[in-house]
C-alpha cells in the first residue's frame, strides 16, 4: 500500500479535534477505503504521532486494526509544522 500523506494529515486533525484519552474508532473518509485509513493509522502510531488501542487482527487476514486514543508530543508537533507550513 502506498503511503498518502494528505491521509495522514487528516488523521493527525481527527485526533486533535476528537480523541479524549478514549478508543476512538477509526474515522471514516469519503476518499478512502477503510483498510486504507487503519493502515495509515497504524503508520502514524509507528511514527510515534498517535497512542492507539491495537485490535486483534481480523478474521482471514494478517491486518489488525486501530483505535485511535490521542496525538503524542510528537504527533503534535508534526501537525503545528503542517500548519505552520500552509500560512507560509
């Protein structure tokens, strides 16, 4: 699967706007399949951006999926830079 940023960018807002400490199920975007967002979710939890509740892999396949629960420091760093780069 090919890494889309804008994606990631999206999820980073999700969870500034929305997660509170709970498991927040993966958001769902018009844009994007649902594999394509828990997959992203988990790139961004490798990259130390969110804390996420990691689910047992569902049936038949080797994916497991995410519940986001909020942005770390770096997450919030990583999403001000973005915003800083748009005013630019």
């Amino acid at each position: 699967m090919r890494l889309k940023k804008k994606l990631l960018h999206k999820l980073l807002r999700h969870a500034e706007e929305n997660a509170n400490g709970q498991r927040l199920p993966a958001p769902e975007f018009e844009e994007y399949e649902e594999m394509e967002v828990n997959y992203h979710i988990g790139l961004c939890y490798e990259a130390g951006f969110l804390h996420v509740h990691i689910g047992e892999p569902m049936p038949g396949a080797d994916i497991r999926m995410y519940q986001i629960r909020n942005l770390t420091w770096k997450g919030h760093l990583e999403l001000e830079e973005k915003k800083f780069a748009c005013r630019a």
